[in-house]
C-alpha cells in the first residue's frame, strides 16, 4: 500500500511503548489514524471496482482478490476509526492497544474476563482453555477439508473418460516471448481424447459483449479526430464493463462486406452511463471513413467490447504515460480513470503530435491537471513554426523524457503510438535506465495483409521468369508452397509464405473470430495441432497460452503444413 510503501509498521504494538496519552502521543496516533482511514478507503473502493470487474468476466480467482482488497480496506478503517475514538475518550495508548487487540481476537472486554488463578506463561486458564478449543477446531476443519478435497478428486477421476487426460501435460520449453519473425513455435499434437482444458472453457465465458449502442453525441476533437459517445439504445447503463486502457470493436457492412476496426475507449470506467472512442480519419481505414462521414447522433452501431490487456487499475505506485498522435486514447482513460479515484500517487503524461492544432484533448488535460496537484503534463510538437506553441518542440527524445519525468528508471511505463515513436521512445527509456518488465506497449496502426473480407487469390504457379525487373505496378503473384487444414469447418487451403493463418482462412470461408489484425487483440487466438509458425507480433497471446499451442491466425504464417482447430 502507498506510493512508495505502506502501513506494514506494527502501529497497534508500538503504542504498547506510551503508558500515558501524552501531546506527541497523541499527535502521532492521530496522523496514523488518518492514514489509515485514507488508505482504507481507497482500498475499499479499488476493491469494489475489481470485484465488479470480476463478476461480470466470471473470474472467481479475481474474485477472491477483490474481496481480500475489500477486507483489509475495512480493516484499516475499523482501524483508524477505533484510534480516533480512543484518544477522544482520553484512553491510554497501551490500553488502546490492548482493547484493539482483544477485540480482534474474539476476547471479551477486561472487565468481563473471569478472575481466575494465572496459569502458565502469565495467562489465565479461561484464555488458555479458549486457545486450546480454537486450536481444535481449526485443525478439526482442515481434516475435514482435506478428506473432502481427497473424495472430489477421485470422483473426478473414475467419472473422467481419460483419468490421465485431466492431468496438465508439462509445457514445451520456449524461448519467451517473440523478438520477430524468427520465433519459431513448434507444437505438438494433442490426443483426440483430451477432455477440453479449464482454461480453453474460462476464456469461453469470457466472450466480449456482442451488440448494438446508440450513437448519442459527436465531438470534434482536431480538423481529423472525432470522438463518438455511445450510449445504450434504451437507456441505463452500457451492458459491459471494462478496465482503463482497453478497447472495443466496431464492425458495419460497407459495400456488402463486412468490415471490422477496433478503437481503444477513451472514457474512464467510472462513467456507466456511456462509453466514448476517439477516431481519426485515415483515407484508407473502412470503418474510420464510415464513423466520420457517415455515421450521425441517433444511429446505431454495432460494438464488441471489451478486449485488451493494456490496461492500469492503479495498483502500483506511480506511472508514466507516453503518447504520440492518436495513441493517446488510451493513456486518457488511465488518466481519467485515476484523477476520478483521487489516485494519491503521481501521474506523468507525456505527448507528442506534429502540430499544435493535432494536439487531442489539450483542454481537459489542461484542466485536469489544474484540478489534480500530482499529474503532471508534458507535450511536445514536431513542426510548431508559425504557431503560438510555447511549448518543447521536436519528437519525444531522451532528454525530454528525462527532462519531463523525475528519477524514472523507478516508475512504470505505459506507451502507446504509431511504430516508429514507439521504438524511439523504447531506445530512450533503455537509455535512461528503464527495465523492458517495467514497459508495457500497445502499437497501433493499420492492419497487415489484405483488406477485412477480401480473401486473397492463390494463382497457379507462374512460367518460368523472364530477365529483367517485374514491371512498375504489377502485382507480383503469391505462389503456395504449403497447406493448411482446418479441422472443425473439415477444409483444407493452399498457404503461402507471407499468408496468415487467418488469410488462408478467409480464401475457403472458414470462419475465424479476428478484430484488430495486428497482434494485439487477441481475439483470433486459435490453436495449432500441428506444424510450426512465426508470430511477428504477440501482444495479443499471453505466454502461457502459447505454450499451449494458441496461435494468433492473423499474425501466424509457414512454410510447412499446418493443422489448425478451426
């Protein structure tokens, strides 16, 4: 707990050294009751936001943890509260001690104790035989705990088809997480009388919400960038819930195909009402042309949501954010999120666009960090000639970082923006000193290969090639070199070398769930039975999943035969 610590000093036992309720005595039992309270209640409150979290994805571990973060919030502010009423009563800090202590071990008050003769160790019989009847019942219940355990066990194991099936197979050994197209993941074949993993049946109540929302405001953000608030169509609250940083899918029909872009939600958490995305209008991108030309207040759009793990709850004691153009998204639903929960714990925000006028949401950050003592703002402009920018200029470099941010080798980052920003600023932070385990990224961008729902042709192969260079324009043939079978939809597809998975897939109209297609969503996760590929990107696929042999099909490619669960 706290910024850079927390309460774990033993408030309660050091007040066993003040026999007398001295000024300082007092003075310093008031400060940390204070604290208590306030961090009880941020705990509270952090708790409830992932307890909610958690029972709409059904996650009971989370579950779990919530609860735990609700207690111990409830503890520190019984806490604070029962000192803040002792030293009114005028109450000794050792007796104060004393009293809490009793109280949360279940003893009645000292008064209420029967006189008895002391027994051993200075204590009386009547606490020594309460001892000795919870140390009986404690070790009473964990027997019975584990011979209930032992009976769920074998009875799963004699109603199991393949009682050895249920034991998890140990992981092949992998290299981590992929540095580029290198990554080879081999993957073996899995026995046909496998009964289906927990995890593969968790992550199906997980689905994403699926549905339509209710256009109900526009903003202009920039001459290029609306944001569009969506709201439910008959009214309440939106039907899912999400963590800051996360994203959601827009999918429309355009020219009789079905076309799909996922957008972060810029909105904080906190705000049930609505949920906002901020888009910019790419000349090539399908859906960001349809938001913006097309789609009016009052329509309806269809939304899966939410997906993504680039997400901040809080938890941790500090963060840095680092921006560039439309990436920012995400980074102001961490910022609103946290400035909403009163985050006691410092906020940096870093941004970068090319000029002023493409600075997104500069009001409210403007704003926010008025009303918010620990965010602290920072952008810088590429080309801010002719301009009334007074601001830093230039890209974000090393030594705006180092000039923005304090001592931040110690903090943890979030970046987000277009490729090439993204691997200048990651250079930087190495730079100064910045471990890769306290970076986390999302890029964003258009989407690899061919186009959502149009399939690429596999031509035969070509005559044999005639001198000189391939003609300015013309197309140069993808030539197959293996096949992909797909064993639920029972098709099999030629596969080039640069093909995806997902590619092939669309060729033979074999469906694969896909949103973002480009390795961050992770919403194409299928799994390989056989054969061997490289991913350029895995954002989107959690190691341990792939040591289970889950793919993403949008970034999957090979030059050898493929089996695929799809």
């Amino acid at each position: 707990m706290g910024c850079m610590g927390g309460p774990g000093r033993p408030f309660y036992a050091s007040l066993l050294d003040m026999p007398a309720l001295t000024a300082e005595a007092q003075r310093v039992i008031e400060a940390e009751a204070e604290r208590r309270i306030g961090w009880g209640s941020q705990a509270i409150t952090s708790g409830q936001a992932r307890l909610h979290h958690a029972l709409a994805t059904n996650d009971t571990a989370a579950v779990q943890q919530a609860a735990a973060g609700v207690r111990e919030g409830l503890l520190l502010l019984e806490s604070g509260t029962a000192a803040l009423r002792a030293i009114e009563a005028g109450t000794a800090p050792r007796q104060l001690a004393l009293t809490w202590f009793r109280g949360q071990l279940g003893l009645p008050p000292v008064e209420a104790a029967p006189i008895t003769d002391g027994g051993p160790w200075g204590l009386s019989w009547y606490h020594l035989t309460s001892m000795a009847f919870l140390v009986a019942f404690l070790v009473g219940t964990l027997l019975i705990q584990h011979a209930r355990m032992r009976r769920v066990d074998a009875l799963v194991r004699r109603l199991s088809p393949a009682g050895a099936a249920l034991d998890p197979a140990p992981a092949p050994p992998t290299a981590g997480p992929a540095t580029g197209a290198a990554d080879t993941v081999p993957l073996p074949t899995p026995p046909a009388s496998a009964a289906p993993s927990a995890a593969a049946a968790t992550a199906a109540a997980r689905r994403p919400w699926s549905g339509t929302l209710r256009v109900a405001a526009i903003f202009r953000e920039t001459p290029t960038v609306k944001t569009f608030r969506l709201v439910e169509p008959g009214g309440g609250d939106v039907p899912f819930t999400f963590m800051p940083g996360q994203f959601l899918t827009v999918s429309a029909e355009l020219d009789g195909k079905t076309a799909r872009r996922s957008y972060t939600i810029a909105s904080s958490p906190t705000q049930r009402s609505h949920v906002e995305v901020t888009v910019k209008r790419e000349e090539q991108g399908l859906i960001s042309r349809h938001l913006h030309d097309r789609v009016a207040v009052g329509d309806a759009v269809e939304v899966s949501a939410p997906l993504g793990v680039f997400t901040f709850m809080g938890e941790e004691a500090s963060i840095v954010l680092i921006a560039g153009g439309v990436g920012i998204t995400p980074m102001m639903s961490v910022a609103r999120y946290l400035t909403d929960r009163s985050y006691p714990c410092e906020i940096f925000f870093l941004y970068g666009a090319r000029r002023p006028e493409e600075f997104v949401f500069r009001e409210e950050l403007e704003y926010l960090q008025k009303r918010h003592a620990n965010l602290y703002v920072a952008a810088t402009m590429s080309r801010a000639e002719g301009t009334a920018w007074m601001g830093a200029t230039g890209p974000i470099s090393k030594e705006f970082i180092a000039r923005s941010v304090p001592e931040i080798a110690r903090r943890r980052v979030h970046l987000c923006g277009p490729p090439p920003m993204m691997e200048a600023a990651r250079a930087a932070l190495a730079e100064l000193g910045v471990p890769k385990n306290q970076i986390k990224t999302e890029a964003f961008g258009p989407a690899r290969g061919v186009a959502p729902g149009t399939p690429a042709p596999l031509p035969p192969p070509p005559p044999a090639p005639s001198p000189g260079p391939t003609p300015a324009g013309e197309a140069i043939p993808r030539v197959a070199t293996a096949e992909v079978r797909f064993t639920k939809s029972g098709k099999t597809g030629a596969l080039a070398p640069d093909q995806t998975v997902l590619e092939a897939a669309e060729a033979i109209a074999v469906e694969i769930e896909y949103s973002c297609r480009v390795g961050i969503c992770g919403a194409c996760k299928v799994r390989l039975l056989e054969g061997a590929v490289t991913m350029e990107v895995e954002e989107g696929l959690p190691p341990e999943e792939k040591a289970r042999g889950v793919i993403l099909a949008c970034q999957a490619k090979s030059v050898g035969n493929l089996s695929v669960e799809a």
